[in-house]
C-alpha cells in the first residue's frame, strides 16, 4: 500500500478568497476517487488554523501500490485538475509518497 500526502498552499490572501478557493479544491480533489481502480481511499483536510507557515489543504490518498498511483497521476481527470490548480490557485506543493507496512 502507498500513501501519497499532498501539501498545498493557496494563492489567495484573503480570508474569505482562501476559504472559497480550498472548498473548491477539495471539491475538485474528492472528484478524482474514482479515477484508479487501484485508489483505495482519498481525502482533504484543512489545517485547523491559517498561521502563514501553515499549509492549508492536505490531500492524503491511499493505492494499493506504485503502478496504481501513476494510473492515477497520468489519468486525463487528474491532468486537468492540476492545470486548473496550476492556474493561479495553488502557489505550492509538497509531496511525499510511502509505503504503509
């Protein structure tokens, strides 16, 4: 089983913007479960607070292993919502990939 964590931090600045803008992306994010057979859970979450070092919105996914995760990352859906996040929505990303034993 792999899990991938994605950290993302917002381009918007303003309260009220961040908050629309997360609640779209995890709106955008939650559309892609069922893109992979091999996806076996995913999720977005809000960092409790909005301190500026803070990363707002985490994505955790669960895939039953590594070949199901590049279906996943290569899958026309999630393209497109990487183009739309990349389209002044998402300032940033971290990204760790591991294996849960």
């Amino acid at each position: 089983m792999i899990r991938h964590v994605v950290s993302l931090q917002l381009a918007a600045t303003e309260p009220a913007e961040r908050r629309e803008r997360a609640n779209e992306l995890r709106d955008q994010l939650r559309g892609l479960r069922d893109v992979s057979p091999g996806l076996v859970t995913l999720d977005v979450y809000f960092d409790l607070g909005d301190a500026p070092a803070h990363w707002p919105v985490i994505l955790v996914a669960d895939f039953v292993d590594a070949a199901a995760l590049n279906d996943y990352q290569s899958h026309p859906r999630h393209r497109d919502v990487v183009t739309w996040m990349n389209a002044g929505v998402v300032s940033d990303r971290v990204v760790v990939d591991f294996a849960l034993t």
